[in-house]
DNA sequence: CTGTTAGCGCTTTCAC
DNA sequence: GTGAAAGCGCTAACAG
C-alpha cells in the first residue's frame, strides 16, 4: 500500500501548517486567495485525498447512512432505495444497504453493524414486529441517531415514519371485486403483527361490511408472500365446499401462486375467479393473464424517507418532533379481474 | 447526543490504563483473566461501544467492503450479493451496495466515495466496458485496494475476475434449439464491447458452424436487456421475408419482450418458434409459459467472489497473482423450447 | 501482566 | 492570514 499523502506532506512541501491546508481545502474565508491556490495546486499534484475516517472521528458525522430492508430483490425496496438515493447523493450522503432476510437476529446485526460504522442515520422497514428487544432502538433513540421507518413501521416515541394507507388499499381491492360482481372474496393475508398486512385486512373487512357482504373468517389465511405458498393455501380454498368467487391477496407473488393454483383446477380467470394482488411487481404487468394490483409508488416513498431524515439532521431543534406521513396506494386493474 | 463512553472512561472508573482496557477488550493473552472479566464488566455496565472509526484510522481497515452492481433489483445480481454476504459476514466484514445504473458517471463516482469511505476492498461487476478513463482503476491498483470483478469484467493487471463461460451458454442455448428441429435461430445480442454478450453471441455463431447451419448477420440484432426492446427487435424479425424459427436471448427480459410479440403476431411458442433466454431469473419459471434459460449459479458467484477477496488480504505476498475463476453455467430447458 | 507514549489524519480553538 | 497545539478514540511498540 503506497503511502498516501496527507496534509502534513503537503504543507511540508509549501512550508507551511497542515492547519492552513486544512483550512485551504475547506475553504475557509480566512485563508488568502493565493495559498489556498497553490495548496490545492500540490494537493491535486501529489494525489492528494482527503481520509474520511480521519475526518468522521474528529466532526463526529460519517456522511454514510444506513438502509435496512427485508430484501433487496423486490421491486418495492429496490425502487424506494433509488428514491433514497436520488435524493441523498446530491447531498453528499452515501448509502448502505442491509438486508435482513427477514430475520430478526440480522436486523440487530445490521442496526449494530451500522452504528459501528458511524452511520449518521438509519432508515429501515422493519421485518419483525415483534422485536421485543427493544433495547435496539432504545440504545439509536438514546444515541440521537436518526431512525426513519419506512412503509413497516413500529411505534417509537420520537421516531418518525412513512407509510401507505394500507387499510385504503385492501379497501379498494376489495371494493374493486365487489364492483366486478363477486360475492365470496378470500383474502390471503399475511403476518398481522406488522401493521401493513393487519391494515390490509382491515381495509377488506371493511369493504365487505359496507356493502352487506358477510365477513367470512375462514375465506382468511395468513400467506406468506411466496408463489408457492399462494398456491398452496389457494388449494385449500378451492376445496372449500363454497369455494371463493375472487381472492385479494396481500402480496403479488402470492396472488402468482393463487393463479397458478386456479388455472390448474380448470377454472377460468377473471370468468369463475377474480384475483388482486398488492405491490404492482413488474411481473404483474408483463404477464400473459396481467395481474391487478396496488401501486405503492415505492420511488416517492425512498425520497419522502430521505427528505425527512436531511430534515432531521438539519434541525438544531432539540425536541424532535414525530411526522408521519402516509401516501395513498392506487389500484391498477388489469386483466385478472376485469370481467368486462 | 449523548457522550459516548470511551475506553478512557472504563479506565478511570478501573483505575488503570486505557491500553490495558484495549486489550482487555481484545482479548489479549497478556491480559489477566481477572482484569478481564472486570473491564468486560464495567464496559457493559457503562454502555460502551467500540467506535469503529477510531479503530479504522488506527489500523487502516475498516472492514467494509463495497460492492458494485449496475442495479440489484433483478435476481441475478441481488444473489450475487447474498452469496458474498454470507461468505463475508463470518469473517466480520460489512457489505455496502452501490448501484451504477449503467452510467458510467456512477461508476465512477461510486468508486470514489467507497475509497473515501475507505473500504478494504471494490468486488464489482462492471456496466461500461469503454470506461477508458482508466484513471479510476488504476487508482485502484495503485492504492492497492483489492479489486474482484465478477460477471462483467474488464481485463486489468493483477485483478482476479470470476465469471461464467458465457460462451458456453450461448452454444449450448443454440445448440438445444438445434436438437429441437429449428433451422433459423436468431440471436437476441447486446453491447458486445462487454465479454459477457460478445462471448454469448461468439457461442451462439460458433454453435451454427458445428451444425452446419449458415450463420445470417441480419438474425443478430442489439438488444437491451429489457421487456420492451425484446418485443421490437422481435416484431422487426418476424416482419422479414424469412423469419427465424426460434430466437436465443441474451436476456431474460427481452425474451419475455420476445414472447409476447411472438404470440401477439398469432405464432405459437413452441411448435412455430422456440424461445431461449439467459439468466434463470425466476419468472421464467413462473410463467404459465415457462421460459427457458442459462442458469448463472449466482450465489455461489457471490461466494467465490468474497473468498477471492479474502484470499487477497489474507495473503502477505507483495505480488499479486491475477486469479480467473470460469464457472460453468447449465441449461435449464423449459416450456418456451421444448417440442416434444 | 500493565503503564507510558506516540501516532493514525484531520479539525479547531487560541494565539499572534 | 497563518501557526501552535490539543484532541477525536483507539492501538501498538517499548519498557518495566
């Protein structure tokens, strides 16, 4: 490893301070046209770069902050990570990215792994609502280390988030289904410990009450957000003896599985069975049978994030205040459950 | 925020140095296991927490390793990831992402703001085989951080890649079209100033010559990997006056770009033309009509790459030896190609 | 086994 | 306008 040049090197060369340099390169006013030419003259001929590190510990910021999702190979996070970075970039932020695999031992590894590194914040969708242990968060709200939730939040004194009104878009799935004509709607729903499953339940629920469809607890099942588990719990439905007419599942990859699952059985879609799914994943568009969903607009969620964590490190203020910002998902119909 | 504890206060409080508490806290064996176990004690009662940066400037690691992808929403590349994460976890490494876009400027730039961030070593899989500002890299070398490329590499002195022998997947895609009876395979290429397209293709033309099958410049078009591109460059096609009776993708994507016009223009899939994509993402599985393709092994990409690199700083050898691991990619023949 | 001391590279008072 | 000096938190060489 070549040595690198430092500013002691280069003010050795002008016979001058390192504290001049450093001043020089930052351009501090103080500092006379002339020099701060000539410093910036050698540092550029001596291959001069500023040590990050060195500059971390001294003023106490890394310029790095922490995004922590379930997966990075979903539509959904990868969008609202460009989102983040459109709007940290410019501001001289740098990005890193964890992922839990949906585990909550490495979502603590990660949120620790993060503060190590210095991280000025940490944005982050939780995966596990349980997370009794607390003590994670605590010890970030304790530190004054920015945390933002995105769209999987949990309720944290101080803690600010950004969500989807999920509840709004169960509701318009199911409303969506009903308008088609159907009358026996399934739900695959999900963990309802993490409010956005619990939400989109809420939100068919309530669809259903409002137009005098009697609620059916057993047209209910916890789907994790797999094709094949979609397949396998949709099995179980058609077997019932009054099988659904439509199911609303909560994830897209689920709502692959159910059609999979029904086409299998000889029943026709959107004829016999109507299905919607939730995220609005590419693949819901490219298919053959085009599958409808609900759009998060994922990209404006990562940059409301970003938006607000610049403005809370920007505030000098104290008392942090809680925003909560929810957007409003958008149904998009499309052939698996357009009757017409 | 809160003052963090610092060795220096451990040290206080216990009475003896901050050297001794250093080295407590690292277990050295010098260290009596009395005075251990009592620093360990009040660090825990007191909070503290190692402060990584400190430690990076010391000792010049900073255990984080940066990673470059051109985008890590497609499956290829975010398995990439996970394998190298699982290799590199154990062995205390963080992983940060950076994404490029495909833009060269980001490459750049990214490349940059790890080497600020003062990673230990860039695993990449280049975007720009141009990228003649060579300045970067040579950086690279120069600054002898360690430097892996996989899946898309550029040929540098002294850097190990790890790639598949995409040749191979061309020939063998073509050559499964061959054994299915068709007789005019066009090639869906793209950028071949990157190996990994040039070598696809280089396959697919050395394929047609071992089957005495006349290779036809006007069956090979620039493709993008995407859905759209796929459609346009196939509907061009199949407005020739001989059109193909199959195409091979360099792409997934554009392979299901392909199908749907194939389909759209009233052509059947497979009886009229066979389809094969490159990439194994899994919608190609997914499909009703399944998409066959070249399975990349991804994880165990990612997972070569991270022991490459920890080869690299294991190794006290001043001279580098350039390392090029080929791995052999495997045909997964699916519903898009199969006649019988 | 533990203390002393110096230094990683940079910033920032406090002087002059 | 610039220099001197201290310190961010940690580690390591040297000494005892």
């Amino acid at each position: 490893m070549t040595k690198k040049t430092t500013i002691y090197d280069i003010a050795k060369k002008l016979n001058i301070t390192a504290a001049t340099v450093s001043r020089a390169l930052n351009n501090n006013p103080k500092i006379s046209e002339k020099t701060k030419e000539l410093v910036f003259k050698t540092a550029s001929g001596m291959n001069y770069e500023q040590n990050k590190l060195a500059q971390a510990l001294k003023s106490g910021k890394s310029f790095n902050v922490g995004v922590i999702v379930p997966r990075i190979d979903s539509n959904f996070f990868s969008s609202v990570i460009r989102g983040i970075e459109e709007e940290l970039y410019p501001e001289g932020y740098h990005v890193i990215i964890c992922q839990t695999h949906d585990q909550q031992e490495l979502e603590i590894k990660n949120i620790n792994s993060l503060l190590n590194a210095q991280v000025d914040g940490i944005l982050m969708s939780i995966s596990n609502a349980k997370l009794e242990k607390n003590a994670v968060f605590n010890n970030l709200v304790k530190k004054n280390v920015p945390l933002i939730f995105f769209d999987r939040k949990k309720d944290i004194k101080n803690v600010s988030s950004i969500t989807i009104d999920d509840f709004k878009g169960g509701y318009e799935a199911t409303s969506h289904l009903i308008q088609q004509g159907c009358k026996r709607i399934a739900h695959l729903s999900n963990n309802r410990n993490l409010e956005i499953f619990k939400n989109r339940y809420l939100g068919y629920k309530q669809a259903l009450l409002d137009n005098n469809i009697p609620f059916d607890e057993s047209l209910v099942v916890e789907t994790f957000s797999k094709v094949i588990e979609g397949r396998e719990k949709t099995r179980l439905l058609l077997q019932m003896d009054n099988p659904p007419d439509a199911i609303f599942s909560s994830s897209d990859f689920s709502a692959l599985g159910a059609i999979e699952e029904i086409k299998e059985s000889g029943l026709r879609i959107p004829e016999d069975i109507c299905v919607v799914g939730f995220s609005n994943e590419p693949f819901t568009k490219f298919m053959e049978l085009s599958i409808s969903s609900i759009d998060q607009s994922p990209m404006e969620m990562g940059k409301i994030t970003a938006r607000m964590f610049l403005d809370e490190v920007a505030s000098e203020v104290k008392v942090k205040l809680e925003k909560h910002v929810v957007l409003t998902p958008t149904l998009i119909a499309r052939k698996s459950s357009l009757k017409i």
